[in-house]
C-alpha cells in the first residue's frame, strides 16, 4: 500500500521519518487536562499532560492499596519507556513486575492472555494488585482482558503510547483477542480505573502508526463533529508533522466524544455502534489479510471511505460527502481503497464481525458529515455495489443510486 509518504523500513517492521526533522513537540507549556468518563461507579478520568510518564507512580496511589503493579508492554515500547515507568513506581514505593510482550496484532491470542495470567500467579498477584498497560491498542486490549478474568477482576490502568490507543482504544472498556475468523471475537467490557495520556510519546511513534491514528481521528469528525472535521481538513498539514496546537486538539476532541458516546451507552447497546463507523469493512480487510500488511488504522482509513461509498450507494448520503471523506483520507497520507479477492471473501469476513445481529450486518452509514445512522446492509445490496466497484470491467458511477429506505434513525454525539 503507498501511504504517498516516504518512509524507511528498520527491524522488526518500524517505519520512521525519513527525509524529515523529528518533530520536538515539546508542549512545556500545556496545562493538565482531565476529560472524564461518567460511568456511576465504573467513572474514571482520561487524563492527558506532557511528561505525565515520569508522575504514572503518584498517580496510582489512589488507584490501589496494593503494592504489586504488574506492567504489560511491548518490546518496541519497552525499549523506550519501560525504565521510565519502573523508576516513577519504585520511587513512589510499588513492586513492579515487567511483562513484556511480542509487538504487533498476531500478539491478540488467547496463548498471550494465558502468559499474562501465568507471570501474575506466579509473582502471587491479588485482587487489589493492578495492572499497568503500557503501548498501543494491542496491549491496552490483552492487559484488559486479562484484568477482566485474573481471579474475577483486578483493577487496570491504561497508559497509551499510539495515536490509535490515545484517542479511541483506551477509552471505553472494550478489552480482549482476535479469533482467527475473525477480530476481537474474544473479549469482556472491563472499564479501567484511568487512562494517562503522555502524547510526548508520539515523538517515538514510527510515521507509518502516526498516520494509521489519523483514521481513527478522522472517524470522529464524520460521526459526530463537522466543525471538528472542517479543522482536520485544515490542519491536515499541520497534523502532518506533529505541529503541538493541532496535536492536542485532536487528541483531546476524540477523546471528548468518545467518552460522551461511552458515557451514555457502555455496552454498545444503541448508540455506541456508531463508533464503528469504517470498522465493519475495515475489520473485515485486517482479517482477511491475517493480521498481516495493513494494520489497524489503514484498515479503518479504508472502511471510512469504502462504507460511505456504500451508503452512497444506499441513497443515504450525497456523492458530495463521500469525496469529502475521501480527500481527507487521502490527504492524511492513507489508502482509501483495497480489493479483497471476492465479494464472498468479504462478505464471509463481514458475517464474523461481532456487530452481527441475528446473521445480519448491522453497519454505521454517513448521512452527512458529523451524522451517521445505524441500519442493516442486506447481502444482495452489498454484493451489487462490490460489483459496481471491483466487478471485471466496471467503472465507479459518478453519482449515487436512490436507495428504497428512508433514514429512519440518527445517531449523533453530543458536542
């Protein structure tokens, strides 16, 4: 896939700028801020401050009376902060265990949560102890799962290191591991106690996971937040190069609205869904793909840009909305395109998506930007725009096919 940015591949498959200044992103002079989570008892804080990684100790003391803290990180991550971390917590008087674990997505097996719960009896964890997620997406999932069902739950913290986990995966409780027909099939709800935001972690973030996060960034404006969208369409540039102003905004807004949809729905009963706005095909193309190639955040690039071609498709949405979505996708240095083998290919992948109610795919169209609505997609509608768009022969159409059914629910965040 060319993201049309040039990069350079190191082991292990990092991805670093290349031919460009580190960006400093310094942000010395940002005042703390909190953005809680309103959950009655289950409430927690997101909280997000520069530095915040050498004060991670203090802050848990009123988190738990325990003094076992087991912190669960990548090697990639460990290379970088986990020295950090253990000194912030042996100098605020805890017993850290490091559990460090393979990076990347096949790492979402259920053989690493029996890892994790293997080095916790071992080191004689209990239920006050707690556990300390310290990475991207991968780990904030693996460590809330096995929080979740580590002698029937022990607390949890999140402590996120990427874009994707800053604004999207630490926030809201979804924990647990992929299947291998298909993605995060395995799992539990389990709100941690806190999520500590450091974003001067992005400085060490390879280009190519800074500019997956943008997808996920991006979904938030076309969900809920035209003004936040027309921003981002602004300061793509900016983003670009990890200006501090545009960072923290980014950061802080989807964090804002993710907490307000959770807060009002935790268990994606109604309203949560449309947070999976791009997921269902996008989840659908990282499955079929084995967890391999794309990663999270080009996926949902993809699925943004595909599924409001289909709700275009649908006659949910203007041809106008759906280039938008698409010129900012592209812009932001990601595909807005894949072709999986067949229809029958995705649409099996789509079938095992966990958002499959009653065998059908229940998926989140635009209607327009900052508003989405939640309905089925019916097989034979889906199988006729994939033939419209990847059929032998076909050409995309230059305008969108009436569709047969009224919008009939809207779903959008408060702001």
């Amino acid at each position: 896939m060319n993201s049309g940015l040039p990069i350079q591949e190191e082991s292990e498959g990092r991805l670093l700028f290349l031919g460009q200044k580190r960006p400093s992103l310094s942000m010395a002079g940002m005042a703390e801020q909190i953005i809680p989570v309103t959950l009655g008892e289950r409430s927690y804080d997101i909280v997000l401050h520069p530095g915040l990684l050498a004060t991670v100790g203090d802050r848990l003391r009123a988190l738990t009376t325990s003094p076992k803290i087991g912190v669960v990180t990548d090697r990639h991550v460990a290379s970088l902060y986990l020295q950090a971390i253990l000194r912030s917590l042996c100098k605020a008087g805890y017993d850290p265990t490091p559990i460090i674990l393979p990076p990347g997505e096949r790492t979402k097996t259920l053989g690493t949560i029996a890892k994790i719960l293997d080095e916790l009896a071992r080191h004689k964890f209990e239920r006050q102890s707690l556990l300390l997620a310290l990475g991207g997406g991968v780990i904030g999932d693996v460590t809330g799962f096995a929080a979740a069902i580590y002698q029937r739950g022990i607390p949890f913290v999140q402590v996120p290191t990427t874009l994707v986990a800053q604004v999207d995966s630490s926030v809201g409780g979804k924990t647990g591991v992929d299947h291998r027909l298909g993605k995060n099939l395995i799992g539990a709800f389990y709100q941690p106690r806190a999520v500590l935001i450091d974003p001067l972690t992005l400085r060490t973030l390879p280009r190519r996971e800074w500019i997956a996060g943008l997808a996920e960034v991006i979904k938030y404006g076309i969900i809920a937040d035209e003004e936040f969208f027309t921003i981002l369409e602004q300061e793509i540039p900016a983003l670009l190069t990890l200006d501090e102003e545009p960072v923290i905004h980014a950061i802080k807004r989807s964090c804002e609205i993710k907490a307000q949809v959770v807060g009002a729905d935790e268990r994606e009963s109604d309203r949560r869904r449309i947070l999976n706005y791009g997921h269902t095909i996008g989840h659908a193309l990282e499955s079929l793909a084995g967890y391999r190639g794309l990663i999270h955040g080009e996926a949902v690039g993809i699925g943004l840009v595909q599924e409001a071609d289909l709700a275009c498709h649908m006659g949910l949405c203007e041809r106008a909305v759906v280039e938008r979505i698409r010129s900012l996708v592209q812009r932001a240095g990601l595909s807005e395109q894949a072709a999986p083998r067949s229809f029958t290919s995705l649409w099996g992948a789509m079938q095992h998506d966990k958002k499959v109610v009653g065998g059908r795919v229940i998926g989140v169209w635009p209607v327009r930007i900052g508003e989405v609505v939640i309905r089925p997609i019916e097989q034979q509608v889906c199988a006729a725009w994939f033939q419209s768009r990847h059929g032998r022969g076909s050409r995309p159409s230059s305008g969108c096919q009436p569709g047969k059914h009224p919008v009939h629910r809207k779903a959008r965040a408060p702001k």
